[in-house]
C-alpha cells in the first residue's frame, strides 16, 4: 500500500539573525572613520517587516547598505527576501530607504512555485497554494525530491524553503 507524502514551500527570513544583523551593522558604522560625525541610522521595524536607514546622502546610505548586507550574508539571512526601496530625500537635508523584509509567499509568488510545479508535467504530483505556502504532495519521495531539485535550479527573485515533510 502505497502512502502519501508532503512538503511544504515557503520563504522568510529569521527576524532574530536580522535583529543581531543590523545591531552589528549600527555598530560597525558608528566606528568608521568615514561616518564619524554623520547622523546616521539602521532601525528593524519587525512587525511592519521594514528596515529604515537614514544617512546625510547617497554615498554613505551605499555604504551602510553594502555593510548591512554583509552582516545579512553572515548571519546567513537571504539577500533575495530583502526589497530595498527607491532612496528619498528626508528631513534636514538627509536621504532615507526602506527596504521591505520578504517573510511568506504572496498569491502571485505561490502561483509563480506552482506553475513551475506544474510546466514541468511532473506525473503524481500534485501543487496546492495553502495561504503563504504551497504544499507539494506525491506517492512517491523519489518524485518529491525532484520537484526540489526543480525548484533549487529555478531562479526565483525570492529565497525558497522546503519544510513540514511528512509520510502518511
């Protein structure tokens, strides 16, 4: 009797390694000779899943941003689920940017996993959107772990994550 198995694709970031990530960037810049009497900043809004940096102008908002990636790929957070907006000019003569914090597939992601699940005319497989997930389920692992593959050699603008493997 042949069972059913599963697996969950979803993307996201660990908002703690993001939090430790632009603590050590805020550091590191505070002590560049290059920033010493710059109004600069790094918040972590966690619950709006936004990074703020604000620098006196483009060059050290550059900076700061190519620091904080580095703190990122460190930490091993993917640089694909962060989104950084266009660069604003703020008060006092200062530029500011978001950068929009990627944690969950929207509708249209989930759809763009599925239909690549599905181009691949993979049999006994089947792709079901399940709000920020989409659940991958055969009756064969072997099948299941060439639709990772698959996935792993797709170049999404977004970080994938496979999980909640389960055999019934």
């Amino acid at each position: 009797m042949a069972g059913s198995s599963s697996f969950d694709i979803t993307t996201g970031v660990d908002f703690m390694e993001v939090h430790n990530a632009v603590d050590q960037a805020s550091k590191e810049i505070t002590q560049r000779f290059d920033f010493k009497g710059s109004k600069v900043l790094i918040e972590l809004n966690q619950k709006d899943k936004k990074i703020t940096m604000s620098a006196p102008d483009d060059y050290k908002l550059k900076a700061m941003w190519d620091v904080l990636q580095s703190k990122m790929v460190r930490r091993q957070v993917p640089l694909k689920n962060l989104k950084p907006g266009t660069v604003e000019p703020a008060a006092s003569a200062t530029v500011r940017q978001e950068i929009a914090i990627q944690d969950g597939l929207t509708a249209d992601m989930a759809r763009e996993v599925a239909r690549v699940i599905k181009d691949a005319r993979l049999k006994k497989i089947q792709a079901a959107i399940q709000g920020d997930t989409v659940r991958v389920s055969s009756s064969s692992k072997d099948d299941l772990q060439g639709v990772i593959a698959l996935l792993k050699q797709s170049e999404f603008e977004f970080e994938l994550k496979f999980g909640n493997f389960r055999s019934n």
